[in-house]
C-alpha cells in the first residue's frame, strides 16, 4: 500500500488519485496496457521491465490513477518522455526516439517536447473525464519544465470503417473539421491539440493499415532560452 503523500493530484472531476509511475507499479501497469489495447500487438505496448525504466529515468513524466479504495489496480496512466522533436520532419516511430537517446527508455533530458508514449483508461472507465484530466497533468509537466508542447503519435481507430474510401491524411482531416468522430482524435482535438498529419507505420494494427496521426500541443507559456 502506497502512502498518502505520494499523491500529485485529485481528479477534479474523477476524484482519482495521481501518483507517479514507481518501479513497483511496472506488472500491474503493463497489465493495464495489455485490458486497454485488446487489438494491438503486445510488442507495441510498454512491458513490466520498460515501464521499470521509465519510472527510474523520468518519473515527472508519467502519471497513474488510482481509484482511492484500491491501490493495488491502477485505473489509468499517461506516460511520457522529453524528446527534440522536428516538426518539419514529422514522419517517425517511437523506437527511433527511444534508440537515438542517451537513456534506455527514450527520455532526453535536453529534449525539448515532452513526448506522450501512451495514455490509457481502463475501458469500464472511459468517458469520465479521466483522459482530459491525464492530459491536463502533462500540460504542468511542460509548464512547470518549460517544455515546448506536447507530441505524440496517436491511434485513429475509427480510421477502420474508413480505411475503405479515403487515405488516412484525409480521415484526419475529416475528423478536425468535425465531419467524422473517431473515438481518440476527436478527445484529442477536444484537449487542444492539433492533428497535423498521417503517420505510416506507426503501429502493427492491420484494421488500420498501420496508420496513426500525429497530434502536438502548443505550451503558450514556453520562453525560449
Ligand atoms: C482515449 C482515452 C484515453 C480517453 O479517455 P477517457 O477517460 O474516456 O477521456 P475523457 O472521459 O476525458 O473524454 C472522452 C470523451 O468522453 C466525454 N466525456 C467526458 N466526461 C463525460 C461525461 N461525464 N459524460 C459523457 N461524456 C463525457 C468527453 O467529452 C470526450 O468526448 P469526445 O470523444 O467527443 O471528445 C481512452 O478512450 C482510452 O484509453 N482508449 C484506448 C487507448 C487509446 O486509444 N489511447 C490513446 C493512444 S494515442
């Protein structure tokens, strides 16, 4: 049982408990990983020994939520590293981050960005505003550090019913002009971030032909320097 004290945040809207990622939450976390991406395969997914890593390296990265009666299963996570990240060459995977760094799980403590590796709600959980609220703690992350934004890749599964009659450029497209809803881009766009494009190859996930979207969050705060 964790203390108290180890608690960064109450979900104003959840009432979830926020700590950061520790090494003794890597099983139970990458258990969570596994119940909130059912259809991908589990080598695109973070394992007990590389969440470890992450909780050594970069723990002011990566938040988990608790629900306050059980400590033992957390309810969801948002993770993330500081990488450099090049906006007019925007085409990348994650591994190409996490092998070009200086550390084993990615994270450049001169990066400039703050990378979202992944952010998952375990699915009898969604559509509370926990996602928002995982989201709003990465935002303090890039406040506090004096990070650029926020960037990720992101998974467009509703891209599936789609992938049929337009490239994925355009689903994005359709999806931030409100014309279509995807289940993940349009929470994202909701949070404030932009899509900018497609993303070949991102992850194995044959319904989508591999596709995700690129998506990035401005920190208006950020002072160069
Ligand atoms: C994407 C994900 C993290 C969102 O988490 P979440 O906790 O459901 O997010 P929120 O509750 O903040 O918002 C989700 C939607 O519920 C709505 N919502 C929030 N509170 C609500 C409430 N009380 N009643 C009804 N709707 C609500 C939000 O407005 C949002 O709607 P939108 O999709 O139209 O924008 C979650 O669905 C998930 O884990 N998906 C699988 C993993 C995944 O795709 N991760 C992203 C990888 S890039």
């Amino acid at each position: 049982m964790s203390e108290v004290s180890d608690v960064v945040a109450t979900g104003p809207t959840s009432a979830l408990q926020y700590v950061r990622l520790t090494v003794e939450m890597a099983d139970a976390m990458a258990e969570l990983e596994l119940a909130s991406f059912p259809t991908a395969d589990p080598k695109d997914l973070y394992n007990a020994q590389e969440l470890a890593v992450l909780a050594t390296e970069f723990p002011e990265g990566s938040f988990i939520g608790f629900d306050s009666n059980d400590r033992d299963v957390p309810v969801a996570a948002g993770l993330g590293i500081r990488v450099n990240f090049d906006l007019d060459n925007p085409q990348h995977n994650l591994k190409e981050f996490v092998e070009a760094s200086p550390t084993e799980s990615g994270d450049d403590p001169d990066g400039l960005w703050y990378y979202g590796t992944d952010i998952v709600v375990r699915p009898e959980f969604r559509r509370r505003g926990i996602g928002k609220e995982l989201y709003d703690l990465r935002k303090e992350v890039c406040r506090g550090m004096n990070l650029k934004g926020i960037v990720a890749g992101g998974v467009i599964p509703g891209y599936a019913q789609h992938k049929a009659s337009m490239t994925a450029d355009d689903y994005i497209v359709a999806v931030t002009a409100g014309e279509l809803y995807d289940p993940t881009l349009s929470f994202q766009i909701e949070n404030g971030f932009e899509a900018i494009c497609a993303l070949a190859n991102y992850i194995t996930d044959p319904e989508v032909d591999n596709w995700a979207s690129l998506i990035v969050w401005h920190n208006a705060e950020y002072r160069a320097g």
